[in-house]
C-alpha cells in the first residue's frame, strides 16, 4: 500500500506510526513544511515543501488564522501535485490537519482514503475558553472568531473517513456526527525507557548534582504561560519554598506562547509571575529555584526519575505527554482536577487532584506527598502501573494505531 503523512511538523504524533508502516512492507512518505537534512528518515520517504506567500497585511483579525491555513493547504496541495505528477498515488493519507495542509488533498487524489488526527475542536465554553476568568476574552468577538476557527475542522469533516484522537474526551469536543467517526487511541509512551531509577543523578549548571537522596519537585510545560498553570504555580512556590527549606524546585520550558495570548503589555508570562511572587520569597530560598528552559530528551527522563513530587497544572484542553512520561517514570504526581486529566489521574490512586485556582491547597498538597514516603511510593508506583497498562506504546498504543489504519485503508 502506498502511505502519505502530512504533518507541518513531520513526525510529531506519527513519530512511531510512519516508520511502522515503512517496517510492514508499505511505501510511506511524508509531507512536511520543516527543512530536512535527509530524503529518508527510518524508512519513510521525506517531502519538504514551503508556503510562497504570507498573510495579508490587515486582514480581518476573525478570518486571520483560516487565511494562514488556506495558504498552507495551498502550499501542500501544489507540492502535492508534484507527487502525483512523478507517479506517486497514496491509498490512504493520514493528517495532522490542524495546520490547514491536508484540506485540498482530495481534490488531487479523490480515492485515497483520508483519516486526520482529531486533537481538539474549539468551544466557546466548557473547555479552554472561559475557563479561567483572571484571563477573560479581550474582545466580545472573540466568541465569532472562535467559530470560524473551527472552519478548518468543519472543512475537514466533509472529506475525512476516519479521525484517531489521543483521549476520549478530546474527541468528545468534537461534534456528532463526526465524532462516532473517531477512534481513541493515545500517541503511546515507551515505558521502557521512561522507567523508574533508584540510582539516577543529574547535574545542573556544571556543579550542582543531584540525586534521589534530594528533595525534588518538578514542573514541566513546553512554554510557562497560564494555560498550563504556570501562574498557579508560581504563586503557590512561596509557601512550598517556606514550609521545604531543602527542596529543589526544577522547572522546564520556554518563554514563548503556544496556547493562548501573550501578556498584554509585553514580556513573558514567566518573567511576569517571577516579578509577581519574587518579593515574598526570600533570597536564599529563590536560590533553590532553576529555571532550566528547554531540555534534550536525554536530560529529560533523568529529570523525572530525579522528581519526588511532580506538579502538572492545564486549562481543560489537550493532554501533554509530560504527564504521561511522569506517571511511566513512577513520580507521585500532583494535577489539577481538570479534564483531560480526570482519564490518567485518579485521585489517591494514580496522583492527587486539586482544583486549578487553589493556591494553597496546591502548597499543601505538594508539601503532604513529600512528608509521606509511603504514599509517594504507592502513588508512583500505581502511576507506572497505569501508564503500563492504557499508554504503553509498543503494548497498547502502537497496535491500537496500525489497526485504526488498517481499518481505514480497507
């Protein structure tokens, strides 16, 4: 059988799926906007491709993104007529639409069956919008613009055959009846390299080791901003860094947006809420707090195995895999009672649950799990088991996934 992938991010979600494919005998290529160092990547034929325009200037802020995403589906459709021209004709396509790519792919190959990755369908409440009433909606019509945001998922749904969605209540935001068209089934973790280790040891700043014997806490977004609670967090360190004087407090991510809005004003979200709660932490306190920005893979699991407690804060939206890789490497995990979450953590099971805006009960959380051996190691230990059991990659995830596209292509 003959596979196209179109992610602008190529592998992103398909980093496992594709070469999988390629390893059963199928001709895979993908199609991505990023440059690549190679024509081949683990079996997968690669096709970069570039947009050859931008956005108008002033363009009506409501019809701004799908502008954005209809000059990448043009992108992808043109290099896409390339491929067909030299010979190539895919039986199935599997696409990561959010980024608009995949929406004319059916006007080149009508019979090639079309299964998207259904990460999440935007609603004007009882999701990520509103949620957080610190952050209300610039503009009224923000509400509109919101709609024609979904104009890419709703444009999709006309042509796809199949969706694959990681949770199952990511695909419950999506509408019916597409929705009875989504298969659940996670992106997958290997648990077996992210596993507990006893004797794990990481050093910061080319001087300062640490090892299980420290007294550990982690939290990790891919950027700090309010959507992942960063802010939340922040706020609650003053009373942990008070009621722990030994603790290590080692934070993970970038200074830039990837959900939501930028502070009015200017700056990081990081910078904002440092400057927010700097005042009530004292000196030798703030020195135990490491920002450490962006970390290798490599350095990543380490970090995790190194964690005692392991905060992980979200706006009801899109599950991160951090989570997933905390509960596979065995930490005692602290999270907010928030969808999607409420799938993984089970509370005094899996983790410990505590409403998004509690502050304190956050610090008091933190700091019950890390006077309470015992009930770290159960937590941790019930959290590998989950993880094991519904996100295993090669086990559960992986198989789940080449059947989803079995299915689609028959």
């Amino acid at each position: 059988m003959n596979l196209l992938f179109i992610h602008q991010n190529f592998p992103g979600q398909f980093k496992f799926l594709a070469p999988a494919l390629a390893s059963r005998g199928h001709r895979v290529v993908a199609m991505t906007m990023q440059t690549v160092d190679a024509t081949v990547w683990q079996g997968v034929t690669l096709v970069p491709y570039a947009a050859n325009r931008g956005t108008t200037p002033n363009v009506h802020p409501w019809v701004s993104d799908f502008e954005t995403k209809t000059i990448r589906g043009e992108a992808c459709f043109r290099a896409a007529l390339q491929l067909r021209e030299q010979g190539f004709t895919p039986d199935a396509i599997v696409a990561h639409p959010g980024w608009g790519e995949s929406l004319f792919l059916k006007e080149i190959w009508p019979r090639a069956r079309l299964g998207i990755y259904c990460e999440f369908y935007y609603r004007p409440e009882g999701a990520d919008v509103g949620f957080d009433p610190e952050f209300p909606p610039r503009d009224v019509g923000d509400v509109c613009r919101l709609r024609l945001k979904n104009l890419n998922n709703l444009l999709h749904f006309e042509v796809a055959d199949a969706g694959l969605s990681p949770t199952h209540w990511q695909a419950s935001t999506f509408p019916t009846p597409f929705r009875d068209r989504i298969a659940v089934v996670h992106d997958g973790i290997d648990t077996g390299t992210v596993a507990p280790n006893p004797q794990v040891s990481l050093t910061l700043n080319g001087s300062l080791v640490l090892t299980r014997a420290d007294e550990v806490i982690t939290f990790v977004n891919r950027n700090l901003e309010p959507y992942r609670g960063y802010h939340i967090f922040m706020r609650a360190l003053p009373e942990i860094l008070r009621r722990r004087p030994l603790a290590r407090v080692l934070i993970v991510g970038g200074d830039a947006v990837s959900y939501g809005a930028r502070p009015e004003g200017g700056g990081t979200w990081k910078d904002r809420f440092v400057q927010e709660v700097r005042p009530r932490i004292r000196d030798d306190d703030w020195a135990r707090v490491h920002f450490l920005g962006h970390v290798p893979y490599q350095h990543f699991i380490p970090l995790l195995q190194l964690s005692r407690v392991h905060v992980y804060l979200t706006y009801p939206f899109v599950l991160s895999w951090s989570l997933l890789e905390a509960m596979s490497a065995g930490c005692a995990i602290v999270a907010s009672d928030t969808q999607p979450l409420r799938e993984a953590i089970a509370h005094d099971e899996t983790g410990r649950l505590v409403d998004f805006f509690d502050v304190s009960g956050l610090a008091a959380a933190v700091c019950a799990l890390l006077d309470d051996p015992p009930a770290r190691v159960r937590l941790g230990e019930n959290a590998r088991r989950f993880a094991q059991r519904h996100y295993d990659l090669k086990r559960v995830c992986l198989p789940g996934q080449l059947e989803w596209v079995e299915m689609l292509m028959a």
